[in-house]
C-alpha cells in the first residue's frame, strides 16, 4: 500500500456549478440595478438644472420690467416663452418691495413623478414714492 496511488476528482460538483451562478447572478442583479438607479438619478439632476436654469431666466426677465407694471402686480401670474411656462406669484412688501416667486417643474425619475424647484427674490425699487 505504500506506492499505491489516490485518484484525485478534478472538476466542480452539480452543488458547487449551481451556488456559484447563483451567487454571480445575484452580484450582476447588483450592478444592473446600481447602474440604473444612478442612470435615473442623472437623468432627475439634469431635469432639475434645467428647471433652475428656467426659473432663473424668468426672474430675470421679469426684473427687467417696470416696477408698477402688470406683471409684478399682487398676485398669480403665468410667466411664457418660446422654450417653458412658468407660474408665479408677486406679494408686495410695502410700497418699494414686492417678493417674486417662480415656480418650475421638472420630471423627476428617482420618486417616478413631478417635483418642483421655488426660486424667490425681492425686488425693490429705487424710486421712493
């Protein structure tokens, strides 16, 4: 018995094949869903840039309007161009200020819905009454 030789099993057992697939397929389920979570939540950021961008853009042109016109009148209003519609609402302070507020949304794929970006500034004018 001292020069008899054992025979090795060379290879993976149906039990060994079977775990380790499952346990690959589970790290790829991981990945994928990773990958698209981060794909989502790049696609809401650029959403939500472009509707600060908007909001901005509004803002500033309903600055460049007269202070007693009626587009900074008390109130709702519609803000429009050639590239979005904007909500917003005026409230004056006292009679040199008033608060502007645009409202902008945006499609937001992480919640699976709409969200809202709020810009608000005052305006005040430098013509005392």
């Amino acid at each position: 018995m001292i020069g008899q030789r054992y025979k090795t099993k060379d290879g993976f057992t149906l039990v060994e094949s079977v775990l380790s697939a499952l346990v690959l397929g589970i790290a790829l389920g991981a990945c994928i869903l990773s990958f698209s979570m981060g794909m989502r939540m790049v696609n809401t950021s650029g959403n939500q840039v472009i509707a600060i961008h908007s909001a901005r853009d509004a803002l500033e042109s309903l600055r460049t309007n007269s202070f007693t016109s009626t587009a900074l009148s008390a109130g709702s209003h519609t803000f429009s161009n050639a590239y979005f519609t904007a909500p917003y609402t005026v409230t004056s302070l006292d009679a040199c200020n008033k608060t502007v507020a645009v409202s902008m949304p945006y499609l937001n794929k992480i919640h699976r819905g709409s969200s809202t970006n709020v810009l608000t500034t005052v305006l005040s004018s430098t013509l005392h009454p």
